[in-house]
C-alpha cells in the first residue's frame, strides 16, 4: 500500500519557528551567562573564525535587540518551514512516481 505523504506549509513553518524560538533563546541565556564559553563553542562550529568580535562591548545586548532578533529569527525560520513544506509537497509525489 502505498501512502503519499504531504506536509501542511503552515504547520511546518509554525514548528521550525517554535524550535529556532527555543534554540534562540537558549543562546541568548547562555552567551548572558558565559559569554566567552559560548563564543568559543561557536567558534568550533565555524571552522575557528574569530568570533571575539562579537562579544559586548560599546552597543550591550538589551530587551530590544534580543526581541529584534528573535521577530527576525522566527520570522526567516516560518518562511523557511513554509518554502520547504511546500516544495517537499512539489517534489514528493513526482519523485516517487518516476521511482
């Protein structure tokens, strides 16, 4: 029996939104917390590119630019959901009637 799995754009996007909101946040408390521990996380996950220049310095990390980049985060996480949601739904079918 064969089953032709579609996945709804919107609730992916809603999920992959949810899980960039939980990873973000999470960030954000450990590089308040650890800051120099975190950046040397990263920097592994980066090939060794320095990231010491973004460590707080002149501009501190407040409310207002966590919530800015948290609307921006969840913002490019939905679209990112919805695109690969309905490009799976695009390709899916297709893909397995040729197989």
């Amino acid at each position: 029996m064969q089953h032709d799995a579609t996945v709804q754009p919107f609730r992916a996007g809603l999920a992959l939104a949810v899980t960039a909101t939980i990873l973000y946040v999470v960030c954000a408390g450990a590089f308040a917390l650890a800051p120099d521990a975190t950046l040397n996380f990263f920097n592994a996950w980066v090939h060794g590119v320095d990231l010491s220049v973004l460590k707080p310095g002149a501009k501190p990390f407040g409310w207002g630019t966590f919530l800015y980049g948290l609307v921006g985060v969840v913002i490019a996480a939905f679209l990112t959901g919805v695109v690969y949601a309905t490009a799976y739904n695009l390709l899916g079918p297709r893909s397995a009637a040729r197989g």
